[in-house]
C-alpha cells in the first residue's frame, strides 16, 4: 500500500494543497514565512513539495530538518552543508539558460539588483558571537542568491536552543530578523514548527523577532480536496468503492486532517480484506460498514493515541496539567462541545477563585487549541478531530 500515514507524503502520495502552494510561491516574492499548524497537518509534506517544485518558480530551496540539533554553530552548518556554493551556481546557470517563468523571474531580479545576482549587498554584521564569523561568512554568500531555506521543526530546535542558553537563541533569531530585513536581500526563510511554535516564541518573548514574517496557519483539508484525496488513493490502490464511501469517511473523520482521512482509510481497506478473507471472496467494493469497522479497530488501539496524553504530561506543568485534563473529558464528553462559561463553570473544585479560574483556563486552552487538541467556534469549545474525541472518552473520560 502506498498511502502515506506517518511519514511526509511525496511525489504521487501528496494531495491537495493548490492553494496554499499558490499563496507561499507569492508570499515569497517579498515575504519570509512563520509556517505553523496543529501536529500532522502535512507541515513537512507542503515544505518537501516546495522544495521540489522551486526550480520551476526561479528558486532554488533546501528543506532543513532541525531535529536533532540543538546549537547556533548546528544550524549554521546544516544551512552551510545544505547549500554549497557550486551547486547553487549550477543550478543559476542551468536556470539562467532556460525558458518559461522561473527563467523571466531570474532575469527580473539580475536587472533589479547593482551587482546582478550573487553579487554583494550591504549587510549588518553578525552580533558579537563565537559563530559570528561562520554566521557572517554564510550570509553574505547565501543574501544576494534566490535561495530558499526551508527550516522543518524549527520549534523543536529553538525550544532546545532556549533550554540551554536563552541569551544564545535572542542573538540567533535577532541575527536572522536583521538579516532578512536588509535591503535587497534575495534569499527567503520558512520557519515550521510542529509544537505550539508561536506558543513557543510568546512565552519567551521572541514573537518581535519574527513580526516580520508572514504567520502561515496551516487548515485543514477542504471537502471537496479530501474527496479527491480518497477516490485518487482508491484508484491508486485498484480498490473499487461504495459512492458514499469517500463522504462517509470525512464525516466520521470530522476535522478533514489528511493524516485522520488516510489512517481510517487504511485501517477501512484492511477490515474490507478480513472481511473478503472470512468470507472468501475477492474484489467486492469498499463499503461504509468497512469504514465503520476500521474506525473501531483505529480506537481499539491504545497506542496510536497514547503520545497525545503523554505529550501532555511533558509540556505542562502540574497545575496546568489537572486542568487540562478536565477540560478534555469534559469536551470530550460532548458530541456537540461546551461553551467557555460552561467549561470555567466545572473548574471551580480546582481553582475556588473566579478571577483565577477563568485566566487559567485561557491559557490552558489557548494550549490545547496551538497543539491541535481542541477548537473553539461560535463559542463551542470542541475537539476537531473526531476519532481523537472518542479515544479520549474511551481513555480518560469520566
Ligand atoms: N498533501 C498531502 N497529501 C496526502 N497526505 C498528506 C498530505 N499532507 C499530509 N498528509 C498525511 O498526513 C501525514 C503527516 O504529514 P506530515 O508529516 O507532512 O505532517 P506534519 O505536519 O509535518 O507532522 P508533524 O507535526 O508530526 O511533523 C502523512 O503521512 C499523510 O498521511
Ligand atoms: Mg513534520
């Protein structure tokens, strides 16, 4: 089966997402991008399909996984090795040579630009730093080139950066913020995060070196787009279905993440297979009792959803943590959710004081909402996904 759950959705697997491609490729034109968006969104999918198909729009891009490190010297290196000087001037003569519009675009730039492309422009100096020199050194190379560096789990990075040495990570995103904001600066930044990356830069007082950026809130799949997504996959897989099948499945999915639409997807057509098996036939249709049966086996799995517990546990101090939990099962409880004043209403065994209750409440929901656990519309707090709902009763409602 080659329908992606878990991994970032490449080449054929990737679905979707027209119009957000269309509005990052224009945003670049003038903009750097703050990307974030509730865990398995399909961050890392987006970045890799710009990735790939920058070539055609007139630049060149490199997608930089930040995970794993965790120091200013790190990163530099990793945009350093990701961005050897020969390949970027390949890529410009190839580009240069070329028809169509990422040539125009290239040309545009060499007669908007004193020194053509690759050229020098004026820039700051790095601030006074053990890796200013290797930070000066890229960035006088990489700022007059039509690069795009793509920085994935760059709130993962931070955070760590942050635990260590807070002082190290202003002057880092102080630098970039300089650094993009100089004139005539050619090459662009996308900053993704997986984890609450602007919950992140408020709590440390960082979001005003990133007000520059364009603030890209990844949605949800629209209908229409998730449809498409499931019958291409079904004809992908040579799976003849029911007509009701693919709308059966967002409706039980609910908020239409991709991630959600292809794991009951995938767990449909193994419970389709048992189920020829037992019956020993083949090449009978998907059916909307399948989807049904592989949406009780997706819950009947303790952990597939374990880590949105644990996640919790890790990020939250104590007193946050007990809230956080009873709001969950209270949300959870509810079908059609509960209002603000309803949720505060049931906190008042843990915090007596109304004042208090109600400010502990925001922030611990404007957590759940940045993570992807819950979302607030008309006044209805609810969780968005939900599969992740009926888990969460099963598993810690009251
Ligand atoms: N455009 C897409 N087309 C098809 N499937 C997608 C798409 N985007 C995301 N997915 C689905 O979502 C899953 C997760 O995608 P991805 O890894 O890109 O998300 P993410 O937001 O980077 O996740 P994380 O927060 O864990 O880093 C994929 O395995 C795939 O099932
Ligand atoms: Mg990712």
């Amino acid at each position: 089966m080659s329908i992606p759950v878990g991994s970032k959705a490449e080449g054929g697997q990737f679905h979707g997402r027209q119009r957000e491609l269309s509005d990052l490729w224009d945003l670049f034109e003038s903009n750097n991008v703050l990307l974030s968006g509730p865990r398995r969104l399909g961050k890392s999918s987006i970045l890799q399909r710009l990735a790939d198909d920058a070539p055609s729009h007139g630049w060149h891009a490199v997608l930089i996984d930040l995970q794993g490190h965790g120091t200013a010297e790190e990163m530099l290196a990793e945009i350093d090795r990701a961005l050897p000087e020969p390949a970027i001037k390949r890529w410009l003569e190839t580009a240069r040579k070329g028809a169509g519009r990422a040539a125009d675009r290239l040309r545009k730039l060499e007669l908007r630009l004193p020194g053509g492309l690759g050229g020098s422009i004026d820039l700051q100096a790095p601030p006074a730093a053990a890796w200013a020199p290797q930070a000066q050194r890229i960035q006088s190379r990489l700022a007059p080139q039509p690069v795009l560096i793509l920085f994935d789990e760059f709130s993962v990075f931070l955070e760590k950066l942050i635990s260590h040495d807070r002082a190290v990570a202003e002057l880092l995103v102080g630098w970039l913020r300089t650094w993009r904001l100089a004139s005539q600066v050619q090459c662009r930044f996308v900053f993704s995060g997986s984890v609450g990356l602007n919950t992140l830069l408020t709590r440390h007082h960082l979001i005003t070196c990133f007000n520059d950026c364009y603030d890209f809130r990844l949605q949800a799949f629209s209908r229409r787009e998730a449809i498409a997504m499931l019958e291409a996959e079904l004809r992908g897989e040579g799976w003849p279905h029911a007509p009701d099948v693919p709308g059966h499945i967002c409706d039980r999915v609910g908020w239409l993440s991709p991630f959600y639409v292809n794991l009951l997807l995938v767990e449909a057509l193994r419970a389709a297979r048992d189920r020829q098996a037992e019956a020993g036939v083949s090449g009978t249709p998907l059916t909307t009792n399948d989807v049904d049966d592989g949406y009780e086996r997706l819950l009947a799995v303790r952990s597939r959803f374990v880590h949105w517990s644990q996640r919790l546990e890790r990020d939250l101090a104590k007193d946050a943590l007990t809230v956080a939990l009873r709001v969950l099962a209270a949300v959870a409880a509810r079908t059609d959710g509960l209002t603000r004043r309803q949720l505060v209403a049931r906190l008042a065994t843990v915090e007596p004081d109304p004042d208090a209750r109600a400010r502990r409440f925001d922030e611990v929901l404007w957590h759940l909402e940045e993570d992807g656990y819950l979302t607030t519309e008309a006044d209805r707090v609810s969780f968005p996904s939900f599969l992740l709902r009926d888990y969460w009763q099963r598993n810690h409602g009251r």
